[in-house]
C-alpha cells in the first residue's frame, strides 16, 4: 500500500490514545459516556493476554486506533480513526494487516460488529462487504459480519 501508513503496536504509555479514540467514538454515536468504564475497559483491553491494541500512522502521526480480540479460531477486530486522513483506503490497510496475523496464527475467520445506531452505518456495511466480509447476525442493536479465510 502506500508507503506513508504503518500500524505500529500501541504501547501501556500511549493508553490515552484508545482512551480518547473511545471518547469521540461515543460522542459521534450519541453514546452515553463513563469515563471511568472506559478507562477500565482500556486497561482492561492491555492486560488481556487475548487482545492486542495497534495504531495506525501517517506520516507518523497517529491517525486511529484498533484491536484485535482472539478468541478461539477468530480474531475480531475494533476502533477506527482518531483523526482526519487524507487516505481513503485505511481500512483495507488495516484489514490486510489483520488478516496477515490471522494467516500467521492459522486463524480461520476475522468477524465486525457494526452498531446500528453508528453515523456510517450503512457506509461500513458497504466497506466490509466490498472487502469481502457477509453478515453472519444481525439482532436489534447490531450486525456481525465475518471473512472466512479458508479455501471453500
């Protein structure tokens, strides 16, 4: 991809990066915010030995935040920008990115849950799908959507 993106792991000291990423994801959802629940899931996300927590640079400044949660043979992957980008193809970085850990891990799918009430809702879900990811659940509050990484 392009030369100016790279995921870097987002270390303890950097928490206030996820910390606000959660922050303005909340606000721009119109979720209700607990700051001390969101600090105690950040902290919570670091000393989990099931989740890694990245960021994503351009042109080395941090520009959004994500993770993975491994949990059986599936990875699911979170965050989004924390920033304004100048690239459009941030997610696929990011999701080529994730699959490459998830082939080195003999991981057979990456799984998303996309909030209904998200202000891109029907945007992500284009996004996803046009990567390759189908929807696997929807309930009230939201929709999985899952990459099968295994040859049919």
């Amino acid at each position: 991809m392009n030369d100016q993106l790279k995921i870097e792991k987002l270390e303890l000291y950097q928490i206030h990066y996820l910390f606000d990423g959660f922050k303005k994801w909340y606000t721009k959802n119109d979720s209700e915010i607990d700051e001390a629940n969101l600090f105690s899931t950040a902290m919570d996300m670091y000393e989990s030995v099931d989740t890694e927590i990245f960021a994503l640079l351009e042109c080395n400044k941090i520009v959004g935040v994500f993770f993975i949660v491994e949990s059986n043979n599936d990875i699911e992957i979170g965050g989004g920008l924390t920033e304004l980008s100048k690239f459009n193809n941030n997610a696929y970085f990011v999701f080529d990115f994730c699959r490459n850990i998830a082939l080195q891990k003999k991981i057979n799918t990456i799984k998303i849950n996309v909030i209904k009430k998200h202000y891109k809702y029907e945007a992500l879900l284009r996004l996803y799908s046009r990567y390759g990811f189908d929807i696997c659940n929807i309930n009230e509050v939201s929709v999985a959507l899952a990459l099968n990484l295994t040859s049919p």
